[in-house]
C-alpha cells in the first residue's frame, strides 16, 4: 500500500510443476506501461504488445517459455509483483526489450539487478533495435489502446 506505481499482469500462470528433468528456463517478459498520450514521441514504450512479444521471439529462440507477462510503470524492486513467481519456482530469469524499458517499468533498475543477483535470478534484455514505427502501427496502437473495453482485441 501507499505504492505510487502501477503493476498489471495478464498472463495465466503455467502449469509446469517446478524441478522437472529437461524443463525449459522459465521466463518472465517485463513490458513498460506508458500513457497512450506518449504515444507519438514514444511510440515502442506506449506499445506494450510490442515489447512482450519482442521477448517471446527472443525466448522462443532460446527454447525458453515465457510464463509471466509484466507490464509495470516504476514499480519498486521490491514489490510483490515481481517475485510472486521467483519465489513459487515458476520463474528462472527476467527479460525485457531495453534497458530504457526496464528504466521506464521500474523504479530503480539497479536496484532491480542487484536483488536479482541476490537471489540467483537472472536478468536479461533482448538487444536488439527498437521497431519504427510510421503513422499506420501507430494508429492501430492507438484504436487497441483507446478502446479496449468496446471489445477490440487489436487483430
């Protein structure tokens, strides 16, 4: 309570029981939460579908499974929502599109990673560049965004 910063998670949790021979690193995407009204200075940020499924290609390439999506605006390093899953065994390592993703998503990265060495959890960011967008991506952010509630699921 009295935390200023917003914390969002809608992935299912898997059914992978922990410890099992040959399972795959489990992952936990981190995606920024960003204002729509951010959305032309800062298109990547806002797009938040974007930046999960940046770490689902980078997982799938890895044969890791992503089974935690966080989508996070400056939330503390040490908030429940971050290590509900590290601590039930369902998580093996953290990944996020960027640094500055991670910057925007959380309070104090530094922190962040210092607590993740501290419990053996790895943190990792994708690399790669961010996507451009033009004026039509950015619009169909802006309608799945804007209107989430009419039934428009983005597609």
């Amino acid at each position: 309570m009295g935390d200023k910063s917003d914390a969002y998670d809608n992935t299912p949790r898997a059914k992978v029981p922990p410890g099992c021979p040959g399972q795959p690193v489990r992952v936990a995407a981190i995606a920024s939460l960003t204002p729509l009204e951010e959305l032309e200075a800062e298109p990547f940020l806002v797009d938040s579908r974007g930046q999960h499924a940046m770490c689902a290609r980078w997982a799938a390439e890895r044969g890791y499974v992503v089974t935690r999506e966080l989508l996070v605006r400056g939330l503390r390093p040490d908030h429940g929502a971050l290590w509900a899953d590290v601590d039930a065994g369902l998580v093996d390592l953290f990944v996020a599109p960027s640094r500055r993703v991670l910057e925007r998503a959380l309070a104090s990265v530094d922190d962040f990673t210092a607590e993740c060495a501290r419990r053996g959890i790895r943190v990792e960011t994708v690399g790669r560049a961010e996507p451009a967008y033009d004026a039509q991506m950015k619009a169909r952010v802006h309608r799945r965004l804007s209107m989430p509630t009419a039934g428009y699921d983005g597609r």
